[in-house]
C-alpha cells in the first residue's frame, strides 16, 4: 500500500500561476496573510492527512461505518482522528473569524480539502456536509440561530447534515413529502428521509440536520419547499444539551464504495413529530438550498480530483517497483513504468489530474471574488463565471475522477482487482462523485438551461474572448507552448460551434438540446480545462526560461500541458460532432424498442 | 432487481445478418442443422439462462465461493445448477460430436455463451475455462490423454483450469519459475500459481489443470516453458479416480468482483511434487497456449458484451419505472426514460452492445470458418483475419462492456450506488475483462506488432478494401443508410491515416508505435463495428422494405446503427488525432517526474 504525499509543488503553481491566490491575498479581507503562511497551512495539512487520515482510509473501507440500534459507530481509529482534526482547526479553515474560524479564502480551503480526500474521501465528507450547513446558517439563519449553532459547527464540536432526498424525490425535489406542521416558535417535522450522509454517527456529540420539508399550509411543488434546523439533541439555552430530538436512524445503506461514510435513512416523527426551526422564510427552502450549492457542488468535484490523484501515486508507485517484461530493444527486465502504454496509462492519469485541479482551483479563486471583493463589478462578473464554471467542476471533474481511477486499476494489471491492493476502492469510491448533489445530467441541464441559454449570451463571450485573447498574447515560436496553443485554437473553435448550434436548437428544440447537454458540458470543460493549462504552461515556461533552479518540476508541467492538448483535447471535436450532428438520434426510439 | 431476458432477435439478426451463419451451415461438417434447430437451442438456452443461473447471480456476488482446509465452496444453489448444465448437455456444444460434444458452430456457441456470462458471470467462467483445457487436449494431447480426459471434460463432469501466473510472472510469461522434474513416464511439478480461476471448487469430482512449467533442463525465457496435465484426482486405468494429487489450494482471492468464481492461490508440490504428464513436446508450451489464445481471448471480448446487455436490461426496466420530474414543456410527471439525457444514457448503452455483437459475432464466425471450411484458401483467408479480429473482439468489447456498464449505474442515480439494486455488481464483474487473459495494452502490442507491422501488408488491404466496398455499394440515397454510410466513410479516412502512420513510425520509432497502440485498436475496432452495423442496417433496412411484419425491431436497429455512427464513431478521428500528433509525448517525461 502507498502512502499518501500531498503534491504541494504542484497545488502551489495552480494557485498562485493559475488561480490567481496573489490577487485575493491582496483582498483587505486577507490582510496579514502571506504566501510564507499559506505554505505552512499547506504543510501542515499535508502531515496531518498522509500521516493521520491516509492510515485510516482502508479500515474505514473494510470495516465501515455500522449501525446498531440506531446508534452508528464509525471504524476503528476514526473518532480519535476527527478529534485531532477539530483540535487542529481544520474544520473551519473558511469561515468567519469571529466564530472561531480561520478566515482564509476558500481557494486555500480548496487546496486542504483536496487532502482530505486524497488521503480519506469517505472521512472528508463529514466536514463537508458541516461546510454546507455552516454556509446555510451564515447565508439564511437568524441572528440568534446563528448564536446557536454557528461556533460549535465551524470548531467541528457538532456536524451538519443536509437532508433532501426523499425515496420518491431523488433529482426532482419538488416531491419532497416531508411535512412540517407549526406548533409555539418551532415546527414538528414528520418524514423519512434517505441518502443522508454520515446522518447519524458518534464523531460528535450532537448532530445538526437541515431539513427541507413542507408546511401543511404550503403550496405542493418546488415553491412549497422551506428549510428546518432539527438538531439530534435540542440544545437548552445555556447551550448545554438537552432532550433527544424525535429523529433516529432506521438503517444504513450498503454502498458501492465510501464505506466509511454512513450513509443514513432517517425517520422524524416516529413519536409525534421531530422538533424543526425554520430557517429564513417560508417556501424558500429550495431558493436557500441553491445558495449552498455552489460549493457544495464544487466539493464534489473536488473530492473527483482528489481520489484521482491518490489513485495516481497509487499507480506510480506500483509502475515503479513492478518488473515485468523487457525494454523494447533491449534484454534488460525492466519495471512497467517503463513500458510504453503503461507511461500512456500514466500521462493520461497525470495530465487529466493537473487539468481537473486547474479548473477546479481557477474556479474556487473566482469564487472567493465573488464573494469578496470590495468592487461590485467584480463580484458580479466573477459570480457570472462561477455559474458557468461549477457545472464544469462538479460535472467534468467527478466523470475524469472516475476516468483517472480506472486507469489506475489497469495500471495494476490482475493486482488491480485484488481488493488487498488497494487501487479498487478508489474506483468503487469515486463512484458516486457523478451522482450526489446533482448528476451528471442534472449539471448539464443546468448549465446549457440557466447559465447558457436562459442567460446573457454576453457572459459566455466575455469569456470565450478572454480565452482567444490568451492564444493570441501566447508566443507562438515557442516549441513548448505551440503545439498546446494550437490545440486549444482547434478546440475553441468547436466550442463556438458546438455553442452557436445550441443557441439555435435550445430555441427550436429544447428536448434536443436537452440531449445534447452533457456532450456541450464536456466540450466546454475541455477547452476551459485546455486554456487553463496553456496557462500554466506559459508560466512555466518563463519560470523555467528565467533558470528558477526547479527544471524538472517545470519541464514535467510543459509535457503534461502537451499530452493533454494533444491526447485529450481531440475529444472536444468527437463531442461537438456527436452533438450536432445527431443529438435528435437519441430520441428517435419509442419507448417500448429499448 | 429486474429479470433477464435473452435478446434472441437481436442475436438472431446478427447471427445471420452480419455473421453469415447459413454460410456456415452449409458446410458439410454441419449437415442437418437448419436455422429450426438453431432457433430451438437459442430457446432453451434462453430458459435454462433466465431460469437458472440468473436467479444464482446475486447469491454469488454476496455470499462468494469460500475456502476453509484448501477445500472451496461454491455459493448456495450453484452445484445444483451446474448439475443441470451438466445434464443439458451446454458444456460440450461446439465440440467434437464422437467425444460426446454437440458439434456447433463456435457462432452458435458464442450466443449460447453470451447468455451465461448475462445471467451469471462468475458461474460462466468455471465452463469457460474447461473450454480452454479441451482446446488444448484436442490439439495437442496425445490420444491417450484424449481418450483420458476428453470426454468428461466435454460433457463437464469434470472441469478444467489454465495454470499461468506465478507472482513474478503476469502478462510476463517468460518469468515463469513453477518446476517440472522428470520421473519415470510422468513429471513431479513443484510451485506456486496465482489468480487460478476455478482453481479449486465443489462443482465437479475432479479438476484437470493445465500448467506451464519449467523443465530442469530446459533455458530460461519463454522457449524453456513446457505444458503439462495435473489432475486433482490421477485417474486409473480404468478411468476411476485414484489418490488425491499433490496440489492444493492455498487461498481465495479477495476481488472487485465476480465474489462467486474463486480465484485461487495452487500450491504445486508441496509434498514432494505433484504428477504430471507433459502435453505434446517440451518447451512448447507457450505455443500450445497461445492455440488456445484465440477462443479465449474472444471469450472474455464476449463476457464484455454479455455483462454490458444485462446491466442495460437493468437500466431500461429502471427508466422505465422510476418517475421523476416532468417532461419538458408539460407538468405531467414522467418516468425518467422519458428524459433526454436518460436517452441518450440508454441509447449509448444500447448502440455499443449492438457494435460489440457484431464484432463479436462476426469474428466468432470467422474463426469456424478458419477452422472448418473446406477450402484452404478460404481458412488461410479467414485465419489471417480471425488475427486481426481477436485484439478489437478483446480489447474493445471488454473495455466497452466496463463504459456500458458505467452507464448502468448512471442512468440509476443515487439507487446505483446501493449494492442492492444490482447495478452496480456488473459494474465490479466486468472490470476484469479488461484486464485477464492479456490486458487491452497486451490485445493492442499484438495487434500492432504481430497482426499488422509483422504480418503482409495485403491482409490489412483487403479487407479495407472489403469495408470501403460496402460503403461504394450501399444505396446513398436511402435516408436510413445515408448517415450511417457516410460516418463510416470518414473514419475508414482515419483508419487509412493512421495506418499509413503506423506503418511509419513502426519502422522508426517502436517505441511511439507502442505509445500509440491502445489508440490504434480503438480506431480499427470503432471503423469494424462501425462497418458491421452498416451492413446490419443495411440488411435492417431491406428486411423493413419488404414489410417483414417486424417493423419496430428493425427501425430499433437502424436508429441504433444511425447513433453508433454518429455519436460514437467521432471517437475514431480524436483517437488518431491523438496518435499522429503526439504519441512521442507519452515518453516524454523521465520516470523520476511522474
């Protein structure tokens, strides 16, 4: 088994050449904070999760989370490292100071989280869900809500959940049954609820649930939706804690993968009716759950990143010690890594990993602009292109992740399918990164329906021009940077032609465009992905020109920008084509001929 | 979980559609078999599939095969199966009619085979590999052994294994360190084998094994590898079974997936060796093996296509029933096949299992025709092209059954990700496809070294003349035809690109050959699907002008004939853009920067 060691050389260069962390440093918000105290944040999270987190990945996959009686106990070894992870403040890295959080742009938080999840995914998602319901309270809660909750939550003392879906209301939240009936300053809340992640656990003593359901008075639909803190233990007004809340965990479900991550059925009401504090305004529930999705959403893709690079040293390691065969050419036995397709196998795994981190920070640092900075235009140009972006993160990331993951088993050869070694559970855990908060489909539809279609044309052309402003600005007798910046002029010009079809279809046609949706996703993301490295790379090569003494580490970002704009970036054609030529094919069969 | 269902339309039409089975019928060695005949063992093997070994498949991912003592379990209900398999008479159906076989076409065979692998999998292997041991028996055994072993093999009252790897020796053969010391007219054999597939189990009196050994004075390498029959039981002269042979089963691998096939570690010689007989000559034992690397290989090309139609049977009866949301531009709520993307999920899945039949099919007919034609023109024609064929069956079908199979778990949203609803168990059974039997890195060296840079040119040439002429001959004015016909007239293009390129850089650069052989499979195996389901659509469309009174079946085939050449087939030019390009890039980096 490999261990895990956090790539901070190359998280750095993302953030800093890529993503832009000089320029929200300079932020007010972030006045004080350097890039000497980013490096030791980095550093420290990096020991904390190769040496506590990474450890406890595999038990948590063989043991899993267990529930007994409505109790779930987490695998062994985990309660003791979630209390080192609270000690450690890493639970608030983002949040506000003046609650007890460490105050830092969420493209640094970006960069912690990847770790977690590298080193643990189904650990990391307990922070995770807290993150969104922290983001809730801070966006929507009342003041004394916020008084409440909001310290334990950000410290980590006490975890969140966000509870949504319902066995009949999976993508479709309009179905949610939930009912919640007004009873003195509170609500009673009766409903099962499924899916909910690490829904019940004894990581923390109490467990805050936000719970989407519907008042009796409530219109049925999307628009009868509102939004409920139900915490597992009521909480006195001393803020010590009080009686058992009505809500209890029926069982937990048996997953492809993340087997550490209790992934809960929760029943509210069983004796009368759970006791629910609205949140923010009746039926808006849904409005407020949009707010969190974002960066919930990003997360995901995230957490696709993440286990894609585990899976990648994973491999490389094997690649390395593993002899097999001879070098062409030669009689000497050699270890894999030297062989031609397994270096394919590797440069794809590698080069999808830095294009999938580009996006991803890129888009966590125009996030922190969106919310952060003093100038208005800013903030509403930035929060225009995150909502182009996140359906990119989220859907693009999570489908390489697994991309990147099954690689890594094939690297492994009939290892690969042996659980003992590991590179399975990565593929079994990145599974569901496609699928919760939102599939693929559902990222897709999003993007070419509100952020495409239903919005400003003018937003995609600003950025499709800054795109083509880079290709221009870029020197194209540079041997290292033509061949990228080529490839990515090519794939541009699919994008425009993939974009202006949709334009057209999404007027005439919507169930077509609907069929093209994910193909569009994926051209998208591709060229964002692509510009992103060129990026990178014409920062490296300066870097690299300027003699900055870390040659290799700079020549390995050149060739990796190379292979994914020549290897990977082909396929933006394949996608555009497929759309336009023939997205109505998909509908043409009735339904009885499937 | 949903029922499966033999598709014996689709498998029909292929069969004689795209496979030419009447052709084969005709031969002289299949007098009095008719399409009446054929018809009524696809039937019962439909039944005894859909009956029998589906409703085993679940017990057999939960509860596994297990080894306590060195004795192993199959899951409950499963001897009792394979006594019925045994009894049908489905063990033996391509082989020799005088050693108690069916005599079938291997085209019909490899139906046949299909159904197993879709209804269960891991219970598929167990026959699948006696197959392997008769193959080899029927050609190289002397007619003692023949008259030993053949029968009970053929009728499965015994079965058989293929003893390869040794830990140090995977795709490596070369390495293969196992010891055969002489000993008056028989070998003691002394060492350890892994990942030996049905390797030990309760399904059958005795397990006849093949083993790969090492002569004491034989070279190292592969010219000093000899093969040899190790009977679990030595068998009398009488053909009762004698005293238990010195081999025995030291574990059972923990895998991904198919739990109810036991994978397990041989300990030969433990007690001083176990008794062997040499098959054929010494040192000739890896050519024996690779006579039998044809049927093999194209056997787990077809487990790819059979576990890809099972999870698309579970898929569609999902969409089917699950409702959730509402059709665009109205307020009903529908089920979710009624979704575009959903479509387009299915479609995929649908139209790259009608291209892997195909493939499949037709590669399954070649190779009767190699063997089994009269003219030895036509078998030399054939064999050449059976060579070609097996990498893309292999490679392209287990690689496709793995994205089908992806799919499958897609289109079930969050309930995909349960282990209960199934989906995602073929998800875990199919990922071995890739890898066993030569892993697809393994399938595209041979193609490109042995079958086309070694091999006369004029093989190729043919039959890119073959598929070029379907595209001069097919009526470009049929609506149907036109798009299909011109998809595949484009990637013929590619495919000529490529292999002009191949060509090239093979004589040039071995090494970037190499780089580029995973991509130069997909570009062949996509233009031969993609030629095959033209000529499927063809006949599709003919058989719906003469209003056959079949008209839904056969619209389903052009518009799934029309979506693979649309929507899939692009891939074929982002794979040889991929390969021209930049294949060099792959071994760009030295191994220190990965």
């Amino acid at each position: 088994m490999s261990e895990y060691h956090a790539p901070i050389d190359d998280m750095q260069f993302v953030l800093y050449n890529v993503a832009g962390l000089d320029e929200i440093l300079a932020l007010d918000e972030f006045q004080g904070m350097d890039r000497e105290l980013i490096a030791a944040i980095l550093d420290e999270s990096s020991k904390f999760t190769s040496k506590i987190l990474d450890p406890l990945n595999r038990v948590g996959d063989e043991t899993g989370s267990v529930c007994e009686n409505g109790s779930v106990t987490t695998p062994p070894g985990w309660k003791e490292a979630y209390q080192q992870f609270v000690e450690g403040g890493w639970n608030g890295l983002a949040f506000d100071a003046e609650r007890g959080g460490q105050g830092l742009p969420w493209l640094v938080a970006t960069a912690v989280q990847e770790m977690w999840h590298s080193a643990n995914m189904s650990f990391g998602l307990c922070p995770l869900l807290t993150q969104g319901a922290i983001r809730a309270l801070e966006s929507h809660g009342s003041k004394a809500q916020q008084d409440t909750y909001m310290e334990r939550l950000i410290s980590g003392e006490w975890a969140g959940t966000m509870n949504l879906t319902e066995s009949q209301a999976g993508s479709d939240l309009a179905a949610i049954r939930t009912r919640a009936v007004p009873e003195n300053n509170h609500h009673r809340i009766i409903g099962q609820k499924i899916f909910i992640t690490y829904g019940e656990h004894d990581l923390t003593d109490n467990i805050i649930h936000f719970v989407l359901a519907r008042c009796t008075d409530s219109p049925q639909g999307v628009k009868g939706i509102s939004m409920f803190i139900v915490p597992k233990f009521l909480v006195n007004e001393d803020g010590t804690l009080g009686e058992r809340n009505d809500v209890r965990c029926v069982s937990l479900e048996h997953k492809l993968g993340i087997h550490g991550s209790p992934t809960a059925v929760l029943s509210f009401g069983d004796e009368g009716g759970a006791i629910g504090y609205l949140i923010g305004e009746q039926n808006r529930g849904l409005e407020y759950m949009f707010t969190m999705m974002n960066l919930a959403r990003h997360a995901v893709g995230v957490e696709g990143l993440a286990v894609a690079e585990r899976a990648y040293q994973h491999a490389v390691e094997h690649a390395r010690q593993r002899v097999q065969g001879t070098a062409i050419g030669s009689r000497e036995r050699v270890a894999i890594v030297q062989h031609p397709d397994v270096r394919r196998m590797l440069m794809t795994m590698k080069s999808l990993i830095d294009a999938m981190r580009c996006l991803a920070y890129y888009s966590a640092g125009v996030f922190d602009l969106s919310i952060r900075h003093t100038d208005d235009v800013v903030r509403q140009y930035n929060s225009d292109l995150l909502g182009l972006l996140i359906p990119l993160v989220k859907g693009w990331c999570s489908e390489s992740g697994n991309e990147v993951a099954y690689i890594g088993v094939q690297v492994h050869g009939g290892m690969g399918f042996i659980e003992e070694t590991g590179a399975a559970q990565y593929l079994r855990d990145v599974r569901i990164t496609p699928i919760y908060e939102g599939t693929t489909g559902i990222q897709a539809n999003d993007l070419i329906g509100r952020k495409v279609l239903r919005s400003d044309p003018e937003i995609l052309e600003r950025f499709f021009t800054k795109m083509s402003q880079t290709v221009v600005d870029c020197d194209k007798d540079n041997p290292h940077l033509a061949p990228i910046r080529d490839a990515l002029m090519v794939a541009l010009k699919h994008l425009r032609r993939a974009t202006e079809w949709l334009y057209e279809i999404g007027r005439d046609n919507p169930s077509v465009a609907a069929a093209a949706s994910v193909n569009y996703m994926n051209v998208l993301a591709l060229t964002v992905a692509g510009w992103l490295m060129l990026n990178m790379a014409i920062d490296a090569a300066a870097a690299n020109g300027a003699n900055s003494g870390n040659g290799k580490h700079l020549t390995a970002k050149l060739i990796s920008a190379k292979f994914f704009a020549t290897q990977i970036l082909p396929r933006a054609q394949a996608h555009t084509d497929a759309m336009i030529d023939s997205s109505s094919v998909a509908l043409e069969l009735e339904e009885e001929q499937f």
